[in-house]
C-alpha cells in the first residue's frame, strides 16, 4: 500500500496528527483536524468555531467524567472535584508547547491552538464538576467570555451565530476561495492566541527563538491557564442556580 500524494491546500496549516491510544494519558489532545481545516477557512472566527467544537465533542467528556466521578465518590465536595480537573489540564497545558514538533510560524500556530483546545477542555469539566450541564450551547458562549475574546455574553452570543451560519454555509457551498498562506496563518494564530490568553507576538516569537520557546512557553501556557481556571470557577461555583441568578 503506498502513501497517496498530498491534496493542494492542505499544507496551509499542518494538521497535527491524531492522538493515539498510545500516548501517554497526561499528554494533551490536539484539536480534530476537521476543526483545524474550518478554522483555516475562516479564521476569523477561528474562536466561535473552537468554542462550538468544543462543546460538542468535549462537553460529554466532560459530563461522563463527572458522572463517572460521583458515583464513585458521592461525598467527594465540588470544590474537590474541580480541582482535580484544574491540576490536570494545567498540566497538559504546560506540556502543549511542545505538541507539534514544527518550527517557526506553523509551529506556534499548532501549539496556540493545542493550548486553546485544552482550555476549552478545563473549562467545560469545571462546570461539570459544579452540576452546570457542558453539553448545553451556552458553554460555547462561557468559553468566549471567560476567555476573552468577547467581553459580554450577547456579542459572543451574536459571533457564535455567524460562526454557525458560516460553518453552514461552507458545507453546503465548499470553500469560497484560497487565499495567501502566510496572512490567514497569522490571523488564525493571532485569533487562537487571544483566545488562549497568550501575546500572540511574545508566543509566536518564542517558537522561533532557539530556546525561548520551553521556558516561556512552560510559564505562559500554565500561568493563562490557572487564570482561566480561576474565573471559570468564579462563574460556575454555584451550580446551575447561581449561574441563572447572575445573568439574571
């Protein structure tokens, strides 16, 4: 059996190869490379179509950890629970710097996306661990304002909707048109950058310095994500309820 040739376009941006059962089990997930290809596509909403993906494929991950958890420890306290997912993210998040193996621009691109996927990943167990639901569509929306990458809920609210409409309207009418590779690589890296709470230019830069990238990589990628953590947990401490009263 030989290997089939490459297809145009697909090196756009290198899709990181698919987690294996193989891999260690504290090594962090990469996005889906269906997910990478629509944010390549549109990086301008490289984000939303993050956040939507996220809930889908993560927020019955999620919502199984946590069930599985409390039936084996049904006096196990929430607060308990959520630290257990914040250690163990945090600590993929300090691995995903070195996930793609890729130099250069391409490289940070990867990792900036590994490190956003692996929060999205934290945010949606710790709200499992609070009983709020992480499959339901308003975590996407969470996602984007803990993340911040919009400030309020109605405007991430409003950007996921055309993010939907426009993964729509791409399966039904295929790509509207390649453009240069090195400007959407750069805007999906400064997008998934924002999101992941790291300087895109400061990340970026680290990838390309010999070097720099494992020390400043190591601190921005857990220091960001112990942020997120914190106010994920601020949001979601109260359950269900108290997330009603405060967008009440």
């Amino acid at each position: 059996m030989t290997d089939s040739a490459p297809v145009d376009g697909e090196s756009a941006v290198p899709t990181p190869p698919a987690v294996t059962p193989a891999a260690p089990p504290d090594a962090p997930e990469a996005p889906p490379a269906r997910l990478w290809d629509r944010m390549r596509e549109d990086p301008q909403y490289a984000p939303e179509h993050l956040a939507l993906e996220a809930v889908r494929r993560l927020g019955p991950e999620a919502a199984h950890w946590a069930a599985r958890e409390r039936s084996e420890r049904p006096d196990f306290p929430a607060d308990e629970l959520a630290d257990q997912a914040v250690r163990r993210f945090v600590n993929h998040a300090r691995l995903s710097g070195a996930v793609s193996g890729a130099a250069g621009l391409p490289g940070a691109v990867i990792d900036v996306g590994v490190l956003a996927w692996t929060q999205a990943r934290l945010v949606l167990h710790v709200a499992a661990a609070y009983g709020v639901d992480p499959v339901h569509p308003d975590r996407a929306t969470d996602l984007l304002v803990l993340q911040k990458v919009h400030k309020v809920a109605e405007t991430a609210r409003l950007a996921l909707g055309v993010a939907a409409g426009r993964e729509r309207a791409g399966a039904l009418f295929g790509k509207a048109g390649e453009r240069p590779i090195g400007r959407v690589m750069l805007q999906l890296g400064v997008r998934l950058a924002q999101m992941a709470g790291v300087r895109a230019a400061k990340r970026i830069f680290a990838k390309v310095v010999p070097g720099a990238a494992i020390i400043l990589g190591t601190w921005a990628n857990s220091s960001a994500t112990r942020d997120l953590a914190e106010r994920a947990r601020a949001l979601y401490r109260n359950g269900p309820e108290g997330l009603l009263n405060r967008r009440l």
